[in-house]
C-alpha cells in the first residue's frame, strides 16, 4: 500500500476517538446544565419565599362620622 492509503481501520479508529471526545465533551456540559437548572430552582425558591414574607397587609379602618 502507499503512504497515502486510507484503510477502513484507520477511518474506524479515528471514528472511536472522536466518538470519545464528543461522549466526554456531552458528560462534562450536562453536569453544567444540572448544575444550572439546580441554581436556578434555588434562587427561584429563595425569591418566591422572600416575596411571601416580606408583602404588608394594610387593614384601612373607616369611621362613620
């Protein structure tokens, strides 16, 4: 064969290590995204409870004259 023969071997091995990258590249970005759905549900609980504490109840109390 000369130098410049692609064989089916070389295109099946350089097929797994770019399939290697890529499963690792997906594992490493879901845990940013799990990561960030869990902050986000934190700071909207967080929020939600600060909103319910700190609203005022105002009562007007009217008198007959």
């Amino acid at each position: 064969m000369t130098p410049n023969t692609i064989t089916r071997d070389d295109l099946e091995g350089k097929l797994r290590e770019i399939e290697d990258v890529v499963d690792t590249t997906v594992s490493g970005a879901s845990r940013w995204v799990i990561g960030g759905l869990v902050l986000a549900t934190v700071v909207f609980v967080s929020w939600k409870i600060y909103r319910s504490r700190t609203q005022k109840i105002t009562v007007e109390v009217y008198t007959q004259q």
